[in-house]
C-alpha cells in the first residue's frame, strides 16, 4: 500500500524512463511521432534576403575586417526558422562573400563543396587547382571538395558573391577536413579559360576517365546559359510550374554538377503565372534578371535582380513574372535525395 499512490500509469512510466536514462536510453514511444512523420516538418522557413536591403551591412563589413584577417568575409545568411546554425536550409549553407580591390582570400582546401553565385562586381577571379578564372555577374563557380582556392579581386570595384555550401550535410556525417595553403596565393599552371575550353566545348580527351565527383569545368558563365535559354525558349512548350528550367551537368558523367548541390537556372516569360509545386528538396533561388512573386505556403515574397530567397521543402509554392523576362538560379541537396531514392515532387 505504500507505493499505492505512486503507482498510477504516467508515474510508474515515469519512474522507468528515469531509470532507464541513466543507462543512456529512452522510450521510442515517447518520441515516435516527431521522428517518423507523415510528411516532412521542416524547422525551414520561408524567407527573403533584398539585396538593397543587406548590400550595406556587407559593405559595411568591408571596413569592419579584411578577407585577409577573415580569411573569408562572408555573412551568413541564416534561416530565420534556425538562427544559431549557420544555414539556410536544414541540409544547406549560404553566404555573401566580398572581396574589394586589391585584397585577397588566402589559399585553403576544405571537404566540403562550394558554389559561387556572383551577385555584383565583374572581373575578380576564383583560383582552383591551379587554374584562374574571372567572375561575371550571373556565372556559376565550382569549388570542388578538397581543392585549393582562393580569391582575389584586380578589378576597381568590390565583388559579392553568394556562397553555397554543403557544410550541414558534411556536419551531419562528420566528416569535415580543412587546411591551409603555405602561401596566400596557389601557384597557377594552367592558362585561364583552361577548364571551359577542355570540358565545357562539347569535347572531352579522348582518354578521360570518370574523374572527380564534381565537374570539371569550374565556371559556367552566365552569356552562355543566358544565351542557351534565349535559343531554347523559342522551341520548347514552357512548363506549367517551372517556365523553362534548366539543370547543371558535369560533362563526364551527365549527372549535377557536385555531389552534394543541385544547381539550376531557369527562364520564366513575360507574364509568366506558375502553377502550385512543391518538393522535398528546400531550394534557395537567386533573380538574375526580371522581377516577379512567390507565393510561399500562401505567403507572397517579392523579389528582383540580386535578392536571394528560400523555398522550405514540401512547401507548397508558386513563381509568378511582375517585370520582363526573368531568370531564377536555383540550388538545392535534390542530387543527395536522388541518390538515397527519397526526392518527390507535387504538382498541386
Ligand atoms: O570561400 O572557401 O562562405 O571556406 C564559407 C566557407 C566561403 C570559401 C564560405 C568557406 C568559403
């Protein structure tokens, strides 16, 4: 009778959950419900970074710290769902990096893999694996995983691009490496435009092997893939959803550029209204060109050249045009969904 009052259900559970975390454990049942749910439950949310509105703290940033000092000066652009964390979606990180006239990042190699997406500037470089290459507004850099880079900017003006990274994902399965180069600056031993000419020519050696996870060519630049889409457009039926979309390949292999991000770019016309999409991979989408609305779970986000905007996965969303012609780069971790067979899509 003593134990009587103590030994209602909760209590008597309570009691072993206790004892049994003393032995690192815990009850599925307890937990069951958050863990295997009948969707995703994103902790993402949907948001918008205006250019206008951070190109001053960015700047500002510039008299704050060198690249040097900072060895890279980003800030991040956090999920406003997940501050603290350093991402902007659950599986991706993303930044805006400046470099201003004269300054140079110094020289590392990390495990994870970058993409560069420049936003304003023309003419500072990327140097990767020995190769140069100078940056454009609209083209898209590759760093691939464990190869040297670093920045400099020769031009007169700053340059801001926007960094995505795969830090999250190489967090999750703990297996980040980083190093330092013995000098600021990498030696070069192949010309500029190397890369571009060798496997971005729709050539490839004729001995080539497989290679590399992710593409041999390192920047994609944005007169070609503008170009592409102005050709294609006059053929191609516009996809109810997406208008014309485009993804990066590695020429070696077919498949997305890198391992771990999918990159796209994609043409909506004119007057464009999408229909509802949805899909498990969170994307963040940069305007190039045109302006437009998205309508994110029923919350409109307007956008223009150079704003950067989230779409949280499964969230249920629409792209519509307000100005001209528009052109959306877009990445995601959809080449990992694809790859473990999880990746679905929803048009409705
Ligand atoms: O340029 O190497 O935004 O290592 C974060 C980590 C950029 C870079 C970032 C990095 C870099």
């Amino acid at each position: 009778m003593a134990h009587a009052p103590n030994n209602t259900p909760s209590n008597s559970r309570a009691d072993f959950y206790d004892r049994i975390g003393q032995h690192s454990m815990t009850p599925l049942w307890e937990v069951m419900r958050g863990l295997v749910t009948p969707e995703p439950t994103s902790p993402c949310v949907a948001a918008l970074w205006r250019y206008e509105d951070i190109r001053p703290y960015i700047m500002e940033a510039g008299g704050l710290i060198t690249a040097k000092e900072a060895e890279r000066r980003v800030l991040v652009l956090e999920n406003p769902g997940m501050r603290g964390q350093s991402r902007i979606t659950r599986s991706l990180y993303a930044g805006m990096q400046l470099i201003l006239p004269g300054e140079v990042a110094p020289s590392h190699r990390h495990t994870q893999t970058a993409l560069r997406f420049v936003i304003e500037g023309s003419g500072a470089y990327t140097a990767v694996n020995g190769e140069k290459t100078l940056m454009q507004p609209g083209d898209f850099v590759i760093t691939p995983q464990w190869g040297w880079h670093d920045h400099g900017n020769d031009s007169a003006d700053p340059m801001v691009w926007l960094d995505g990274l795969d830090i999250p994902i190489v967090q999750l399965l703990d297996a980040g490496f980083a190093e330092h180069f013995e000098a600021d600056e990498q030696p070069l031993t192949r010309p500029e435009g190397d890369s571009l000419a060798r496997y971005g020519s729709g050539l490839l050696p004729v001995d080539q092997a497989r290679g590399a996870v992710s593409s041999p060519v390192f920047n994609y630049p944005y007169t070609r893939t503008r170009e592409a889409l102005e050709t294609m457009r006059q053929s191609q039926e516009w996809d109810p959803c997406h208008g014309l979309k485009m993804k990066y390949v590695n020429p070696v292999t077919g498949d997305y550029a890198m391992p771990t991000m999918a990159t796209f770019m994609q043409l909506l016309p004119k007057g464009f209204q999408g229909a509802d999409y949805r899909s498990t991979d969170g994307m963040v989408y940069v305007c190039v060109e045109g302006a437009g609305e998205t309508v994110i779970n029923g919350e409109t986000f307007a956008w223009g050249p150079r704003d950067t905007f989230v779409v949280p996965s499964w969230a249920r969303h629409s792209h519509k045009v307000l100005r001209g012609d528009t052109v959306l780069f877009s990445f995601s971790d959809r080449v990992v969904q694809q790859k473990l067979g999880l990746w679905r899509e929803a048009r409705n």
